[in-house]
C-alpha cells in the first residue's frame, strides 16, 4: 500500500479505476453530484498544492482564479456571445495571464507577507465581481448558460461526474509528471532552501512564477466547472473564505502529496453533507474535526498514513 | 589569465565593515585558501564572490569577465558553485535528488514538455539520475543514494553538498568550512574528495578552519582579519608569518591555537 502510494503511475491508473468504477457502488445521484463536486475542488487544491507544497509559496487568493474561470463561463456566452469552451479558454488564459502579472512583484514577498498580498489580490478579484453588476449581475450573481458540445448539452450529475473525472486524472497525471522532471526538482528545491537552489543555476523567480500560473490555470478550470455545473454563479466562488477552504483541503490532505489533495478535498466536501445531523452545530464539528486531524497529523492525512504503511512493512 | 580575481572587494552593514579592500588572484587547478579569525569576514567574501551580496565597491572577475553583482543563478551558468557553512540541503528530497538539482543548467528546461512527459524528458532524467549516481561515488555516497537527505549524518551531507555543487561543472568552486563539525576521519574523507576535485581540473576556493586539512591540501593561502588582508602565500610562509600567528593562530585564544597545532 505505502509503495502504491508512493509509486505515481500506478496512482494515475489506480485514480481512472476509482473514477471508472464508482458510479456503479453510488446509490443515487446525489452522491453522484457529490462525487463531482470533490473532483472539481480536488482539481483547484492539486494546483494549490503544486504551489503551496512543492514550490513551498503560499496563496490566500486562489479563490480570485477559481473565481475568473466561474464567471468567464457566464459571462463569455451572455455578454460577447462566446461558445462556452472558448469562454473557459480564455478564462483559463486570462486568469494565467494575471496570475503572470500579479506573480512577478509580489512572490518576491516571502511567508506572511506572500499570504496577505494574495490575500489581498484573491478580495479585490471578488470586489471588482461584485462591483461590475450590469456585466456579472452583481451580488445576485447571474445564470451560466450550459455547456453545448456538438450538440450535445452537457447537463447533470452523471455528465459533470466523468467530465470532472476524467479532466482530474489528466489534471493528476500532469503534476505528476512535473514533479518528477527538471521543473518539478526546481520547485522542492526552492521549498527546502531558496539559497542552494540559486546557486545551483535555478531561477528562483521564474520558477515561483511558473508555479503560480500552473496553479492558477488549475483553479479557473475549477472554477468553470463548478458554475457549470451548478448553472448559476454567485460572487461566492471567488470569496475570501473559499479560498481559505482550498488551503484547508491541501494542508489536511497533505502538502506535497498529489493524493493528498483529492482526499483533503473528499473530507472537506464530504463532512458537511454528513455532519448535517448536528443541524445548528454542524459548523462547530466540522471546525473541531479539522483542529483534532491538525493536531495528530500535522504533515496531512495521505503523508502520515504513507509513513505509517510503510513502517509497518519495513 | 586568473580564472578568478577579485578587486578590492569592499561590503559594510549598518556601520560595520565587515569586507574591507580585499584583493587576490586565483589560478586555474589551485587550491587557494581563505583563512582567519571568526568574524574575519570570510563568510561574507563568499558571499560577495558567489552573487548573494552585492558589493559596495570593487570587482569581481571570473575567467576574465566582469561578474561583479550577477546574480547567483547566473554565476552557476558562468561556471561557480559553492557549498555553505550552515548546510543548505534540500531536505525533503532524497541524497540524489538533491545531486539531480545540481544539473538544472544542463538540462533542457522547456515546462510544456515537462507537463506532458515526453519520452525526451524520461531519457534526460535518466541521464541526469545516472550522471548524479557518478558524482555521489565520487563522494562516496552511493549506498544512501534513494535515502531522504533529511535522514543522512551530518557528514554525509557535507559531503553531499559538495557532489551538489560539482553537479553543475563549475570551474571555480567555492567550499564553505567543508570540515567544520566533521570529526577526524570524516575530515580525510573530506580531504581526499577536495584532491580528487582539484586533480579533474576544477578550481577550488576553500574557507577553513582546519590548519592541518588547510595546510596539507592547499597552493596558496590568504589570511583575512577584520575585513582586511594580513597575509598571502604557500603554506610554509604563513605558518611562520608574525603577523598571522599574533592575529590568528596564536593570538584569539588558545582554542584556535590548539586547532592549528594540532
């Protein structure tokens, strides 16, 4: 188990298996929509986590990415008449293109000063969705037209289940293979000692910078996606606290661990649903559910269960 | 030609002046020396020499160019690595992991081949993986190649810096105290692997507080004492030079002095 866990090909393959095979052991297409929603917000926290755990730079902000990708795809088809998968295209390129622009100067910041900057970057993104009501319906938000492939549109718990499925084990498939190429090498390296690394020959800046726009491209996918699927976009997506949420789901799953990031997300998106039989003390549970794991595995979920396989065989 | 020359080097911080007009000329295939007191100012021509502090004043030079305030990372390209004093190992990857990073500039760097895994990017890991298992022999190293560097002993990692820094086929390589807190058998580990570096034709620039892994190995050495040269020459000269021993073997204490005579 511990070597499956630590073998990336196999996870690949193991992760389309599960997507594969779980739609038949779902009794009803409510845990079918959950299912989808845990692959959306798997897919944003595997960006995050790129950043966050291999390249060691924090973001408070992703939600603002999540968030150009959420209202890309509504307003793209409204206002400009765009078909909807060019509309997420050019999110995905435009919130690339920002994060490309906000990244410079500021991963030039480091620890608590990285994570108030994009802090701050992540609200004045939301601010300026909720500001602009005649083009994103303000506050209220607005409609997302449905996604028309070929004729074809794609409405649904079970349709959104595989295309999040399957866009999850491509979106895996591509970190891993990162992680373990030049790149991937150049972004732990900068996490472990920024110092060692450039004096190596690793451009510290335009590797943090590659990471940031990776990660980026990873939550406007996400974030086309949830509306998407849901049909509707509010100024929510994009909100201080989602952004939040997508630390918490990586840091609870692991930082630095793929699988982690799938998991982390599962607990978080799965908890809630469960917890509703505390009715007005839900909140509270969930808060104290992530405290306790914090507390007794402080490196993630996937990590601390890895090294406890893996002494157990050794 | 010096393959490194340094220029009255000069850096102050806050109204301390911790490098003050420092000069010297290193030869290609030498083993030069910078020696002297703590707080001398050795650490921080390092610095200086290795892009992590600008200079105030003075030039640096290597193979001829003017690098003065290149950055780090383009020093490497130019051909100079180092290793530091208080180790700077990229503990959560593995002992040739840690190697593999040293060979970024010799690799194709092209990110969308990366995300995709092209067969050209496996073939280069392998290259890569196989030129780090090289260095790691040459350290010594090769048994705890797949182990975490976090796990390894302190002078494993030592020497694992080394290997590093040689990753990148420096000409010039600066070794930070390579044998501070090593004990006396890991300090001739250290010893040979410095000659074997030296005898493949790569430049080797050392701080050290060993006299005798200082004596034995080096051509040259310069002894600095608060931000200035006190002395410059072969072993034997320095050992006997008044000035050096009443600043430095003799006169800060009888710690250093038992480590020198010793």
């Amino acid at each position: 188990m511990a070597r499956l866990l630590n073998n990336p090909f196999l996870l690949v393959i193991g992760l389309a298996l599960v997507v594969a095979v779980l739609p038949l052991f779902l009794p009803s297409t409510f845990y079918v929509r959950v299912v989808a929603l845990v692959f959306i917000n798997a897919l944003a926290v595997l960006g995050l986590n790129l950043l966050m755990g291999f390249a060691g730079q924090v973001s408070l902000g992703h939600a603002g990415f999540f968030g150009i990708g959420a209202y890309a795809v509504a307003v793209g088809p409204t206002h400009l008449g765009l078909p909807t998968w060019l509309a997420l295209i050019c999110g995905t390129a435009l919130a690339a293109l920002l994060a490309l622009i906000v990244g410079r100067p500021i991963l030039k910041l480091r620890g608590y000063y990285l994570a108030v900057a994009t802090l701050g970057m992540g609200v004045l993104i939301a601010m300026v969705i909720s500001n602009e009501a005649q083009i994103t319906g303000g506050p209220n938000g607005m409609p997302v037209p449905r996604l028309v492939l070929f004729g074809w549109r794609a409405v649904g718990p079970q349709v959104w289940y595989w295309i999040s499925g399957i866009t999850l084990v491509i979106g895996v498939w591509i970190a891993i293979n990162l992680i373990e190429s030049p790149t991937g090498r150049a972004f732990r390296a900068i996490h472990d000692s920024e110092t060692a690394a450039r004096v190596l020959g690793v451009n510290v800046a335009h590797y943090k910078l590659t990471a940031f726009v990776l990660s980026a491209v990873y939550a406007s996918v996400a974030g086309s996606y949830f509306v998407l699927f849901d049909g509707f976009v509010t100024p929510d997506t994009a909100s201080f606290l989602r952004s939040i949420e997508f630390v918490v789901m990586a840091v609870l799953g692991g930082l630095g661990s793929i699988f982690g990031s799938i998991v982390g997300a599962a607990i978080l998106v799965l908890l809630p649903q469960f917890l509703t039989v505390f009715h007005d003390y839900e909140h509270i549970v969930l808060g104290a559910i992530i405290i306790v794991f914090l507390i007794f595995l402080p490196a993630g979920i996937v990590p601390a269960a890895s090294s406890l396989l893996g002494r157990r065989a050794a | 030609m010096s393959i490194l020359v340094v220029e009255d080097l000069a850096i102050t911080f806050g109204g301390l002046i911790a490098v003050d007009g420092v000069n010297f000329l290193v030869e290609k295939n030498e083993i030069f020396a910078v020696i002297g007191p703590n707080g001398a100012g050795k650490t921080t021509l390092f610095n200086m020499v290795s892009g992590l502090y600008s200079p105030q004043r003075g030039r640096i030079l290597l193979a001829g160019e003017d690098v003065t305030n290149l950055a780090p990372h383009e020093l490497a390209r130019r051909g100079l690595s180092r290793t530091f004093q208080n180790l700077q190992i990229f503990f959560r990857m593995t002992a040739i992991e840690n190697v593999m990073v040293g060979r970024h500039l010799h690799e194709k760097r092209n990110v969308l081949s990366h995300l995709f895994t092209l067969p050209s990017v496996h073939r280069q890991n392998r290259e890569t993986r196989g030129k780090a298992a090289e260095l790691l022999a040459l350290v010594g190293l090769t048994d705890v190649a797949e182990r975490p560097a976090g796990a390894l002993p302190y002078g494993a990692l030592k020497r694992l810096e080394i290997a590093r820094a040689l990753a990148t086929e420096p000409k010039v390589l600066l070794l930070d105290e390579p044998a501070a807190g090593c004990n006396p058998v890991e300090t001739k580990e250290i010893d040979t692997v410095i000659k074997a570096i030296a005898a493949h034709g790569v430049t080797v620039v050392l701080v050290e507080h060993d006299m005798r892994l200082v004596m034995r190995i080096s051509s040259r050495i310069h002894v600095l004492d608060r931000g200035r040269t006190l002395a410059e020459g072969k072993a034997r000269d320095i050992r006997s030079n008044p000035a050096v021993i009443a600043a430095y073997l003799g006169g800060t204490g009888a710690q250093e002095a038992a480590r020198a005579q010793s």
